[in-house]
C-alpha cells in the first residue's frame, strides 16, 4: 500500500528558502534583531541558491548592496553597530 503524503508549505509566513537550514532556525528569527540593511544582506546571503538555483549570483549581489550601502551610511553617520558612545 502505497501512502500520499500532503505537504503544505506556508510561502507567505514560511517559505522553504528560510526554513530549511540544518539548524532549525528560520531566518527572520535572526533578522528581526538587525537594522534594514544588515537583515537584508543576511537574508539574501541565507536564501542564495535556496529559493531558486538561477539567481544565486544575484542574491549574492544583492546581499553586497546592502553591505556597501551600510558602509556608507556608517561613514556619513560615524556610527558602527555595537560601538559604544562614550
């Protein structure tokens, strides 16, 4: 007897692509904790290959965006993430 598994996949809440790590932890877990640009390098990085093989390299340069364009708002602002104001 041959069983039929239904798997349903919530792409809206839950999408594979920041679900499926090893380590059980979803992606927005971690994000949520981070400014704008900092989540998004971290989501694009996180996702690169998973949610379409095709546009690793564009996750990828999408995630180096967000990292340069958070360079430059620390150097126009002077502020560093985790730096203490004395």
């Amino acid at each position: 007897m041959t069983e039929k598994f239904n798997i349903v996949v919530d792409q809206v809440n839950h999408p594979l692509h920041y679900t499926s790590d090893p380590s059980g932890v979803e992606c927005i877990q971690i994000t949520r904790h981070r400014n704008f640009n900092v989540g998004n390098a971290f989501k694009y990085l996180w996702r690169a290959g998973l949610k379409n093989e095709e546009t690793q390299i564009e996750d990828l340069k999408k995630a180096i965006f967000y990292i340069q364009d958070e360079i430059n708002m620390t150097i126009v602002t002077g502020k560093q993430i985790g730096r203490a104001h004395v």
